[in-house]
C-alpha cells in the first residue's frame, strides 16, 4: 500500500526472474517512471498493478491502474515531450511532462516498445513495455525485470 496516497498495489510476478540484455538501473528508471504516472494520475484509494511475463521471448511489463484515464486524442500524444493531459496542472507535482518521453527512449534503445491504453476519461490506463529476449534466471547477463 502506497502510505501517502493509500493506494493498493498488486504485483503478479513470475516464480523466477527474467532476464533481459539490458542496464539494470534504466529498467529501475523505466518501471519507476511508469509507477509514479500510474500513482500521480490515480485517485486517493485507487489501485496501481505490475505485472511481468514472457510472451513470445519477449519480457512484458504492465503497469495499470484505476484512475482519471486518458482520452484518445491523448493516447495518440502520450509519449511526446511536454505532453500534459488536461486537468493536469493540480497533478502535476511539479513535472514538466517529460516523464513517458524519457520512458519511451529508454525502452526504444533496449531494443523495445511500449504502448499506452485507456478505454477514456475514469477507466484508468494500462503501460506496456515489451523487451527482447528474456530468458530464465542465469542465462543471460544483463538486467532482471
């Protein structure tokens, strides 16, 4: 439970660590990234989940919560520099709206992608980072997720 917000964070994680050829402290900033937009654009009491799988060798994050969403008209936007939805000045806690930008490059020099979905205004939102090839724990050098 996040104590400042009270929020309810579920984690569905596999059984053992993935690894990925990546930097282990940009895959910290990825997911970071990722948890405090989730909490900053969820309501007091809202629900913030991570979960990590394989699919088709490819490690996948998903960061979702049940917060103010996103419009499609933003969703087309998200990941651009200074991109602030609307209403976002009181949530802001100083950002500069940069946060999914840097998100977004890291994840592309990984070698991956990732995608924003919201089915609009109050019907929360859903990250998702997929990177390549991830293995069992041990068999590759590089970051866990």
């Amino acid at each position: 439970m996040d104590d400042a917000r009270q929020h309810t964070i579920e984690l569905d994680l596999p059984p053992r660590p993935l690894m990925v050829e990546a930097d282990p402290d940009r895959l910290v900033q990825i997911v970071a990234n990722l948890l405090n937009n989730a909490a900053k654009y969820t309501d007091a009491g809202g629900r913030l989940r991570i979960a990590v799988s394989v699919e088709n060798g490819e490690a996948v994050i998903r960061v979702q919560d049940n917060g103010v969403g996103i419009t499609r008209e933003m969703l087309a936007r998200i990941f651009e520099m200074f991109t602030q939805g609307p209403g976002s000045a009181g949530r802001s806690e100083g950002g500069l709206g940069v946060g999914l930008a840097i998100t977004r490059g890291l994840v592309e020099l990984h070698g991956g992608r990732i995608e924003a979905h919201s089915d609009g205004p109050g019907r929360g939102s859903e990250f998702v980072v997929r990177l390549p090839g991830a293995r069992e724990e041990g068999v590759a050098e590089g970051g866990s997720v």
